[in-house]
C-alpha cells in the first residue's frame, strides 16, 4: 500500500511495540487488561480488553481483544498515522450498517471507534477473522500442491470478491487498495473475507492519502493524474483475479524482464501509460517469454475461454480507458457461469463447462471427450446463463439475475425432478411461491403453478420472474 503522507516519521518504542521473538509474537508483559472504550459507533461506552498483538503494519498494529466472552480483533493506529482525518473516515464508517447482505458481510468492516487511553491513542473493533481457515493469496501460492484451490472454488472466489465489489460501489465507495495483501480465500471452500477497510471512502473523495499499491494501480494513478475511483478499483480487481488464475502479473513480460532498476520510474512503465498486456493479441512487445514464465504461459492455454475474453479487454482497451473496463457484473456473471457449469467427468475429475468454449467438453485429466448435458438457457437481461440440467438440479434466484448476488440461504425457485407419470422423463418444478408460464413447441402456454412441473422439453420455453428459459441441448 502507497500512502501519501508528509507527516512525521514513526516514533521509535512506542509503550504498546509487541516483541517479535523467533518469528512468533508474544504479548507485551507491561501493560496487561489495557481497556479500549467506544466512543462511537454500535454501543458507545462498550470496554475491550486488549489481549496481545496479532500484527503490525504501516498504520497501526492489530490486536486480539475481548468483548464479554466474545473475541474480536481492534486497530490500533501509530501516533503519527492517525490523524483527525482518518479518525473522520472511520467515523462515518462505523455508523454504516454492511451487515445486510452476503455480499456487504465479507468485508472486516470497522464496528466502534475505540480511545486507549492508556496508550493516548484510538482505533476501532472489527470482527476477528480466522486466519487458520483464511490465506491471503501469497500464503495459497506458498502452499501450492498442498492446498490449491480447485478450479471452480476460485470461480467461486471470484464470484464472491466481484459481488463486494459491486456492493461497496452500489453503496458510493471505492475500496482504493485492492491488492493480493487484503483479500483472503478459504481454499476449501472459496469463501473470501475483505480486510484492511478502514482506507474505503467515497468514490472521488481525495481526502485520504491511500492510492494503492504500484501492482494494482491503475495507469491514471500511476502517472498522478487521477485519484482512486470505482473505476481504479476495477483495475486492481482484474489484476487480482488475474494472479488468482495464472499466479502471476499481467503486465510482468518481456518488458518488464528488460528493467534493471525496479524504482518507481520503473514502475511508472510498466504500470503506466505505457503498459502492455502480456497476452495482448494485437501487441506482442510484453510476451512472457523469459522461461522462469512458462506457468503463466500453461495456465493462459487451459484457461476458461470466457476468462480469457475478459481478462483480454481489461488489460487492452480497459488498461487506457477507464470507461471500458470489465465490470463487476460481468465479472459476476462469468464466475458464477463456471461455478454452475461444473461438470464431473466418470473418471473423477472436475471440468469446468464454458459456453464460449468452441468444440466438444474434452476431459483435462482422462483426455476423453465428456458430454454436456442439456441445458436451462435463462436470458438475463445481459449475456444468458446456461443452467446444465442433471437430476436435482437446483434453479437459484441469482441465476435469474447473476448480478445481484446470492441471498443466504439462496433462493430456492426450482428443481429438476423425475416425472412420476413418465419413467425416464424430467421436469422442473415450480419451487417458488408465483406461477410460471410454459410455452411448448406448437406456442401453445400453460399455467406451471408452484409445487407443479414444467416438462423439461427441448425447445420449449419457460417464463420464470419475467426471464424468459429455454430448454437447450
Ligand atoms: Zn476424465
């Protein structure tokens, strides 16, 4: 993260500095039951009791705190970083309730503003997040062959990173500092948690000196010309994905191999106006050809077409023009496309079904050709989603509108049954409280009222929610 500050230099033994003993850090002994006050925020007047440090960075150290029995874990900022304008920011955050949605509840979000009094310093409590299940990106990829993430768990990642996104942008923010550091992924399961939120403002705002880290940054940033945005967001989150699907940077080829001297006029290329994507189709001046990047090269040739596609446009004409960048929905809509569309092949492995793919679904493990079973085309009002139909199938809300996230649970609308009157045959029940209306082969329409089915006929099509759904082979 790059701040710009001119304000002072860090202080030197700070009274709460923990000590780093052999790598682990263990609790400072000198000031035991530290209490921390809200002072604003969820219950003003609410104690903490500060427990031991867990980490340290450039603003500020973490700390394991209590609540009652509760933990949580409360930051604390350094005297010189703290200043009344960041204390503004955190201020207005925690009056913010992002506790609504899915989507709003995977950002660490700040809940009181707190005074240490016995430090003369102040900071704020945020839910404690477990690091034993969530790895940021750089402790995934030390642990690569150990815990990976499968395919479709990174397409739920991102699925889940792009839906924040948009949640806190919907909401007039723009996070800033999207970077590898503050976004962390359980490999089990894809879930995400967004740390570090106590730099999010409003979109446009200049007030805070946070501009990003070089990596992220969008090339209008890096040349000074323009302040984060959305729209820099964007930028950092197609960087993001990009690393989570090849482990490596996109704009890191040739060019930046030719640099001998990685300062920040370095940086200002390769990053800048006069970055190159590393697979741009019209512009082969960045290929990665040094061979310790034959990964990124592997990973581009198996990649997910439609991502591809996607990660193209943001680094060509979405690099220069911050009006053409990927967004969020589009990002939502692809992700959620592979998460649903994976299929499992007889030989075990998981394949990840791509509708932009050309040619028959080929097994990466089995090399067999795998058939793709028939298919609920749903226009979305966007692209069209396409549900693979297999026995319980189940048809969720956000597949009608892939943008507007997941409720939680997830909104049950239908379900692929067997037809009890003829063996063999399926339909999809109406799961949901409102009718559907069928229209069968010859145009002729039928009420699908709920807990009844709609025979799963080829051709046919289905009004669900007023999105129209097409049964496809
Ligand atoms: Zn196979």
């Amino acid at each position: 993260m790059v701040r710009l500050s001119t304000q002072g230099r860090p202080q030197k033994g700070v009274p709460f500095e923990a000590t780093e003993v052999a790598g682990k850090t263990r609790p400072h002994m000198s000031h035991p039951n530290v209490l921390a006050i809200a002072t604003s925020g969820s219950t003003p007047g609410r104690e903490y009791t500060i427990l031991r440090r867990l980490a340290g960075g450039g603003q500020g150290e973490v700390y394991l705190a209590r609540d009652g029995d509760r933990e949580v874990a409360l930051k604390v900022y350094h005297a010189h970083m703290g200043g009344a304008e960041q204390e503004a920011m955190v201020r207005a955050q925690v009056r913010e309730d992002m506790s609504r949605t899915p989507d709003q509840r995977r950002f660490v979000w700040p809940r009181d503003l707190v005074r240490v009094a016995a430090w003369n310093r102040w900071g704020y409590v945020m839910p404690l997040v477990d690091r034993g299940r969530f790895l940021d990106l750089g402790e995934l990829q030390a642990r690569r062959g150990k815990v990976v993430m499968s395919p479709r768990r990174n397409a739920e990642a991102g699925y889940q990173l792009s839906s924040s996104m948009r949640a806190l942008h919907l909401a007039g923010h723009c996070y800033r500092d999207i970077s590898r550091n503050n976004i962390l992924f359980d490999p089990a399961t894809g879930e995400i948690r967004i740390i570090d939120n106590d730099n999010v403002g409003v979109a446009g705002d200049t007030q805070s000196g946070v501009v990003g880290t070089p990596e992220y940054m969008a090339p209008e940033i890096i040349t000074g010309r323009a302040a984060p945005s959305s729209e820099t967001d964007l930028h950092a989150l197609a960087v993001l994905l990009f690393e989570m699907w090849t482990w490596h940077h996109p704009l890191h080829g040739d060019l930046e191999c030719r640099v001998h001297c990685w300062d920040l006029p370095a940086k200002q290329r390769i990053y800048g106006d006069q970055a190159v994507f590393i697979f741009d189709p019209r512009n082969d001046a960045n290929r990665p050809n040094d061979p310790d990047y034959r990964g990124v090269r592997a990973a581009w040739e198996i990649m997910p077409e439609t991502l591809r596609r996607l990660f193209t446009a943001a680094f060509t004409e979405g690099l220069h023009t911050p009006a053409r960048r990927v967004t969020e929905g589009q990002w939502q809509h692809a992700f959620l496309q592979l998460f649903d569309g994976a299929l499992r092949c007889p030989c075990g492995a998981e394949l990840l079904w791509d509708p932009a793919a050309a040619g028959p679904l080929r097994c990466w493990n089995c090399k067999k050709a795998v058939a793709v079973p028939p298919r609920l085309r749903i226009d979305t009002g966007a692209a069209p989603f396409h549900l693979p139909l297999v026995p319980d199938t189940q048809l969720l809300g956000h597949h009608l509108r892939p943008s507007h996230g997941r409720g939680e649970p997830p909104e049950l609308v239908g379900q692929v049954v067997p037809n009890p009157g003829v063996p063999g045959m399926w339909g999809l029940r109406n799961l949901s409280g409102t009718p559907w209306t069928f229209v069968g082969m010859d145009g002729a329409t039928r009420l699908v009222p709920p807990q009844r089915s709609a025979p799963l006929t080829l051709g046919a099509r289905v009004m669900i929610q007023n999105r129209t759904c097409t049964f496809e082979s």
